[in-house]
C-alpha cells in the first residue's frame, strides 16, 4: 500500500510517527511505502541560511532527533551561536535556533548556494536521519506565507508567517493569509507522481490553512489529489472549540471559516476529501459533515502519545477502506 | 603618531597587543592611532561560510575574546554545529570552527551576501569586539593563497593555503606559494590613504611570505609602502634556524629564501625596508643586515607575553625613530 500524507510541522510530524507504528504493527509491513508532502511556506531565511521548520520538525520527529516536549528543533540543544549573535547585535531574537539545529542550516544553505533543487538537498538530509518515510517538499520553488495584520505603528501590513506565529504568537488577529509565491510554483519532482501513485492520501490534524492549505495552493496539488480517484481521508485539526495544538483558530478566521471540526471539512470540501475524522466529542457534528458528502466517524483524536496517534492512524486507513468499498459498490 | 601594521594571524595579533601596550604606557598614548592591514590571502570557504583566519585572529586576540594558549578561535568554545556537520557527513573536519566562532562567519556571510564589502564588514564586526585599533583586510577582492605540492596520489597540485598548513601541517614541500587573485586585486578603501599617512609602518614577527608577502602582492601596497618616505621597521619571525612558531621555514623555501633572520630582510630588501630587529641569538647576522642596506638591533624577540611583546614594540619605533633621524641628517 502506497500511503501520501501531507504534513505541516509538529500535528503532521506526531500524526507520522503514529502512522509508521500502525503500519509496523501491520501484516502488511513490509508493502506498505509513506511520502510526505512537506509544506515549505513556513521557510525563512534567517541570518542569511535557509530554515525549513516544517520539514525539520518532520525529519528530526521520525529520525529520534525532536526535542520531545517542544515538539520541534533538536534535543539537548545549545545556544551558543544565538548568544553570540545576539552580541554581534544580529537577529532576530525571537527566532529560537540551536547549535545543533543551526549545523542543519548550515548544510541547507550551503548545498543550495552549489545548485542542488530543496527536493534534493531534502533527501541528503534525510539520508542521515532515516526518517523511514520518502519526505518531499511541496515545492523546490519559493513560497513563503505572509500574514496580513493591523498594527498600531505601521497600519495594516504584511508580516512572515514565522513572525505572526513566533514573535506575535498570533496575539492580533490575521486578516489575510497569503502564500506568496505559491501561483508561480511548480509541485517538487516526485509530488504528482506519488499522489498519482497513491493508494491512500491521508490529512494529518495540521493546520488547515497554513500547513495543508498552503501545500494545496501549490498549482497542480490540488487537482491531482482530487482526480486521484483514491480514498482520501484527513482528521480533524480541531476539538471541541479550540485547536488541539498551535493558533489555527486565529488563521482559520482570516478565510472566514468556523473554528469547528465541521465547517473545516467543509472548507476542504467533498470535492477533495472523502473521509474525516473527528473527536468524540464533536460526534454531534457528524451528521453536518455527512450532509457536505464526507464519510464521517468520531474517535478520540489527542495525539497524547505514539499509542494513541497510531490509534488515529488505524481509525484513517480503516474509514479510508470504508471509503473505498463505498465506491466500489 | 600614525602607525601603519601589516598583520598575519598569530604572530601579527600578538605583537599588535604589544604594541598597544607599549603605545598606552607612552606619553602621547591620545595622539597615537594604529591602523592594521590584515591578510585575507588565508581566507576559506566553509560550510558555505566566508572565514577569515587572519583578521578574525586580531580582532579576537585585540578584543579579548581569544583561545590565549591556541592563539586563534574562541576561549570556552564548543563544538555542537561541527560535531552536528560531521554527521551529516560534511567537512573538512580538519578545520575546528567551534560554535562561538561559527556565528562571526554567519554574520560576515550573510552580511556579504547582503552586498558589503569585506573591509564594511570587519568594521561591523570590530563594533563589537572594539581592538582598540583600525583593522582593514588588504583588499575586498578575492585572494587566495594556494601552495603547490607534490602528492604521491595525485602528483602536483595545487592545495589552500589551510589545507596545507592545517590538514597536511606542511609536512611536504612547498613547490610553489600563489596567491591567486591577487593581480588583479585592489587595496580596499583606506589602505593606501593609511600608508601615505603614516609615521611608521611595521613589520610584525608574520610570515613573509604567506602573510606580509600575500598583503605585498595587492598591487599598490607594496609601491606606497616604498613612497610612504616613513621608516618601515620589521621584526624578524625567524629566532636561530627556526622559526618562533609556526613553518614560516616549509614557505620560505619554496620561495628560495633561507629560513634565517637575514635571508628574511634581503627577501623583503632595502627599497623597502629601513630598519630590521633580529633576536639577541641572531646578532652575529647584523652585520649582514646593515651590509644589505637595512639597520639592524638585536633584541629579545620571543613574546612570552605580552610585556615582552611591549619591549619588543617599543625597541621597533626606536629603531623608526633612529631611522627617521638618519633621514633627516
């Protein structure tokens, strides 16, 4: 089996591993391939390198190099080149990059600056962590997500996404997200084919507008998810009335969609999304998402550990087959 | 006073730090400014990062922050980024950049790629680490000092500078010392304004040939030096049959010099050198010295610290002071 999921940074990376441990856990193990399509809209460039947070997240999680309670950049780091940084009076400061992580940087940088596509330098990174899944970016070109804010000294403007989410912690409210960038790119060598090629496409909990949204604005991502004729299953970013994890009201807000579990499968609409997931405790939504013409089950959906991200994992390939069957009746 | 210094790395750095010293003690210690003309022909690309071993090595070394027993790099290093770089699987590992170091050639890199030059640059670093001096890099162009050396591999190449000096610790003869580039260089802004102003310019215990030989090959520099019509003094890097560090020996060799104090002087030769200090065990070569053309005093030469660098600063600008008196008689 042939698994596509397309992952934003920490929801994606943590969903993954539970996707890998269900697939172990599996008959089937040894058949079954995953390829993520990374959202690279997050990138920036800082202190003249190439940070790719959403990528890394995935790629140190599945490799055993995650700070584990932070959910991203590297365990047991050092700060040692932020502080001399910060003595050289050179920043941003509000950007947390260690030692460890900033040497991953440095490499990024340094084969990009010879020529090498980000699929590619992607790949060398990964040939040292193992991340046991194929991880592609969504795109080899460009595309940075800027927010679009009211502040009291500049009036309404557009920020990098890393400075709203990092800097700003989403404290103001965006009132448009914009994926620079994104009209004029080209999916990354490897992308159309492995959607092309699924058997399944999975959307992890991620953020529905600056992670998987982003990945979707990628010309050519969309249509092929939606002509793939595959199930495709996604789970739901949001419990209750609140984002599991992370500020995805405050972006869900400036599309104008409902931070519900509902109204965001909604916005993915059944012309792409064939099954979804909620929590429990939204199981009162259920009959709203069907009634949009998307398979809906509620199961517990708080990834507290590998366990119970796996759980998730099972409960998407299996309405997933669901779907599947569906059609072929 | 106006002191004009041409500075290789340790050598340089230290007998700058005398200098000061000795220019503090003084009487006219507010009238006096010293001007440093660093070597960049032992600069490197890194990791995609720009290095300056030799300017890097006085603005450490004059600001405080040196490794005092290694001579370069950093006091209290660490070294997550290169342990992090090597198991990615990039190198040269030969080169010990540690963590604090790193973050100077992060700034220099990005703020070169930004369009400053070298020499803005190294002011924007020397705000922080405030030498006490003025220090400008020979030139903002590209110059690289390249060593020929027959391998038993390879047969004969051409290797960097630092990979001959550091990774094969000139452990095989020098056939030739190019400083590529550096024809077609210019002076970087200041240099010569500094020399035509100067009072005094001075010769450091540096390498002669791939330190003050690399700064003399910018065409310009060595022609102003020689009009300058100021006692240019050096001080003699070799002690004995040796030199006082370093393998000033395997170079000067290649570039069919005797590694003696007064092979050292005749190499840089009368029409550009007035006055010559060589150590109290070296005073039998006095004789040939002054027959050369070129005053001569035995003095101390080894800078155990930095009251011996000091005396050795101070028997250099009476020397100028002897010549300039000579001039004037």
């Amino acid at each position: 089996m042939r698994i596509v999921v397309l992952a934003g940074g920490i929801g994606g990376a943590r969903f993954l591993r539970g996707l890998k441990a269900a697939v172990a856990d599996a008959d089937d193990a040894g058949t079954t391939d995953i390829t993520v399509i990374g959202n690279t809209g997050d990138d920036i460039h800082l202190f003249g390198l190439k940070v790719c947070p959403d990528l890394d997240t995935v790629m140190y999680t599945l490799g055993g190099g995650i700070h584990e309670e932070q959910g991203w950049g590297r365990a047991d780091e050092t700060f040692a080149v932020k502080t001399e940084l910060a003595a050289y009076g050179v920043g941003p400061e509000w950007f947390g990059l260690g030692d460890r992580d900033f040497a991953t940087h440095i490499v990024r940088t340094q084969m990009l600056g010879a020529g090498y596509p980000l699929s590619a330098v992607t790949e060398a990174l990964c040939a040292r962590w193992q991340p046991g899944v194929r991880l592609i970016p969504m795109t080899d070109d460009r595309v940075e997500t800027h927010v679009v804010v009211d502040t009291p000294e500049d009036g309404r403007k557009a920020v990098h996404f890393q400075e709203y989410w990092v800097r700003l912690h989403a404290s103001v409210p965006a009132q448009a997200i914009l994926p620079v960038g994104a009209e004029q790119s080209k999916p990354a060598p490897g992308v159309l084919e492995a959607i092309a090629g699924a058997d399944v496409i999975l959307f992890p909990p991620s953020n529905p507008v600056v992670s998987i949204g982003t990945i979707l604005a990628v010309p050519g991502i969309r249509e092929a998810i939606a002509e793939a004729g595959v199930p495709v299953v996604g789970l739901s970013p949001i419990v209750g009335d609140a984002p599991v994890r992370g500020m995805a009201d405050k972006v869900l807000a400036a599309v104008g969609v409902e931070s519900t579990a509902a109204a965001v499968a909604e916005h993915y609409g059944s012309g792409l999304l064939d099954g979804w997931l909620v929590d429990t405790v939204d199981a009162g939504l259920s009959e709203a998402v069907e009634a949009a013409g998307i398979r809906c089950r509620a199961v517990p959906l708080m990834m507290t550990d590998v366990h119970a991200a796996a759980r998730m994992a099972r409960e998407a390939l299996t309405l997933a087959e669901e779907v599947r069957g569906e059609a072929r009746a």
